[in-house]
C-alpha cells in the first residue's frame, strides 16, 4: 500500500501509519 504525500511522493506505508497521518 502506498500513502500520496501533499509535495506528491509516494511512500509506502502501513494502514494503520495512514490513519495516524489523517488524525
């Protein structure tokens, strides 16, 4: 899974990192 960052880079990333990042 990967996470779009707000400068466009694509990281991938656990679903529960993608959470925090949203919260």
């Amino acid at each position: 899974m990967y996470v779009v960052k707000r400068d466009g880079k694509r990281e991938p990333v656990m679903f529960d990192k993608i959470t925090a990042r949203v919260r």
